[in-house]
C-alpha cells in the first residue's frame, strides 16, 4: 500500500516546556507548512507506554530505549507506504539511527556538540573520549548513505568533514524566533536549575546562596531550598517571566539553549562562564574566566542595556526561509 498522504512523525519528547519537545513542535509547524495538503501524525512512546508526570530529565531506560524503539516503528510505517520522520532525540553519537532509518526518512535536528566544562564525573569522560568515536561512525554512515542533515546548533560544525558541511543546514533552534515587547525587569536572575552533571551547578549555585539576600533570584526547573522556586512550568510561563529578568546563566554544552534563546528575545543578557561564544547574539553575552559572588554582584549592578533588534530580527527571517527551503528541496519528495 502506498500512501504519500499520510505523514507519520515519531518524536521521543513533544513536551513544551523541555528542549527537546520544543525542537519538535517547531519541527512539526515547518513540515505542516511545507506539507499542506498530508494528514500529519504524532507519535510519541511517553503518551502510550509512560508515566505522563512532568519531569525535566528522562530516565536511563527511557532515553536510550526510545530512540532504538523509534527505528522499528518508522520501518512499520515506513513498509504501509506512509512518509516518516523521526523527529527528536537524534544525537549524532547514536550511530544506530544514522545506519537503521530508512534512507527516505525525514531527519530531524540533530543535536551534539563538544563539552566546554570542567567536570570530570565519569559520565563527562565518556562525552569526551567514546562519544567522539560514535561520532566518527556516524559520520562514516552520513557520507556513505548521503543523508540529507539538519543541526539544531553549530556546536558540531568544525567537526564535520567539508562534505556533510556543503550538504547540511545548521542552527535549526533559530527557527521561528522573534523578539518580545521590552518590559519593566524587576528580578535579577532567573535560574534555570537542573540536577545533571553538565550543568556546572557546582560553580554558580555557592555563589548564588550568597547573594539570594541582597538580590532578586528565581529558581525554574529542579527546586532549590532556601530560594524562591517556580518549579517545572510551561515555557509561555518562562517567557513571562524572563521579561521581567535581567539576567541569566549559559549551560556549557550549549550556550544558545532554548532558555538562553527565550531569555535573549526577552532582552535578558546572558552571563557566561565558559569559552564557546555563539555565532548568534554574542553580543548579548558577559564573558568571565572565573567567577565570585563579587564579580557577580558588580555585573547585577550594571544598568539596563538596551539592544536595537531590527537587524537581528531580519537575519532570523531568512534563516527561516533557508530552512525551509532545504526541507522542500530534499525531503519534498
């Protein structure tokens, strides 16, 4: 049976308030622009076999079952002649996908970059060293099947041999942005906290209990004792907030996060303790080596700055279009 009409999307994460879900949901808005006329289905494994409770992280099982999961069910759909695409939780070190798929499946953005921070849990080592292995197989596999990739970041671009560059399309998580209304900012930081090793959360949070009396800081995500938290809430609820921040904090394995970005549309600045600088909105970044509740508290000082948008808001327009059309070109088939 064939049917061209019907467009099956399987998505491991389609919440709205995590990284990863978000990254599907405008994944899913570009392809039901392109593809106007196909009946578009979302299949998600949380929705059908897991607990529905809001959580940040996934656990173990979840996060690296799911995505081998996904693989069986495109080929079931794939075989009833129905298009496919395999949406979300595609890092480029799951080699799997990159040989499973079936060649005409839609890729989604897929996610990786080379970890910036200072940690050494046993965990960041196997980021460093076999991670970078699994990469370079599914780089041999990209290149031999001539798979057509678009990358959420730019994180993983001097990685790549010249030939998947020329091929691809990067920062996805650019897409669809647009900056917000600028508004009166009465809290001083709003951080985003969560209980992962990559985080850094060892450097920023001492610093943080010692300036929580003298300034406003908001806690979003895992809660903090001793602060004032919002929880896990929806990231229109975020954006919400972050219009009334001043600043935030950069993640170091990607410094454009969906917050980061949120928080930049918003007119937020972002504070950086790391060395990758984004090709993107570098400008509203404060760098620093190191970090004290001294430094810290000289930077929240700072006044206001206020950023003229116009120009960035026309380059955000034609990434857009840039994306779609890489998406019409080689997956309108």
């Amino acid at each position: 049976m064939n049917n061209k009409n019907k467009l099956f999307l399987y998505c491991c994460d389609f919440a709205k308030y995590r990284g990863e879900g978000i990254l599907a949901n405008n994944f899913k808005s570009i392809l039901k622009k392109i593809f106007k006329d196909i009946s578009i289905t979302v299949y998600t494994p949380k929705n059908k076999f897991f607990n529905n409770k809001k959580k940040i992280n996934h656990n173990f099982f979840y996060k690296y079952f799911t995505p081998i999961f996904g693989i069986l069910i495109i080929w079931v759909n794939h075989l009833k002649g129905n298009r496919t695409a395999y949406v979300n939780y595609l890092p480029l070190w799951n080699f799997l996908l990159f040989i499973f798929l079936p060649k005409k499946t839609i890729l989604g953005p897929i996610t990786g970059g080379i970890y910036q921070g200072n940690d050494y849990h046993i965990k960041t080592i196997l980021r460093k060293i076999i991670i970078h292995i699994f990469y370079l197989v599914a780089i041999f596999f990209i290149r031999i099947r001539n798979l057509k990739c678009i990358f959420s970041t730019q994180l993983l671009f001097n990685f790549l041999p010249n030939s998947i560059r020329n091929e691809s399309i990067f920062n996805f998580q650019l897409n669809n942005l647009f900056f917000f209304k600028k508004e009166e900012k009465n809290i001083d930081i709003l951080y985003y906290h969560r209980n992962y090793h990559t985080k850094n959360n060892d450097t920023i949070l001492p610093i943080l209990y010692k300036l929580k009396d003298q300034f406003n800081i908001l806690i979003v995500g895992n809660k903090l004792k001793n602060f004032k938290n919002l929880g896990i809430i929806s990231r229109n609820k975020t954006i919400n907030i972050l219009k009334k921040t001043k600043f935030v904090f950069s993640s170091p394995e990607n410094p454009l996060s969906y917050f980061v970005l949120d928080a930049i549309l918003c007119n937020a600045r972002i504070i950086s303790v790391y060395n990758q600088k984004p090709h993107f909105f570098s400008d509203r970044f404060i760098y620093l080596k190191k970090i004290d509740a001294k430094k810290l508290k000289k930077i929240l000082l700072l006044k206001n700055k206020k950023y003229n948008n116009k120009e960035y808001a026309e380059i955000l327009k034609n990434h857009d279009d840039k994306i779609s059309n890489f998406i019409k070109k080689n997956y309108g088939y």
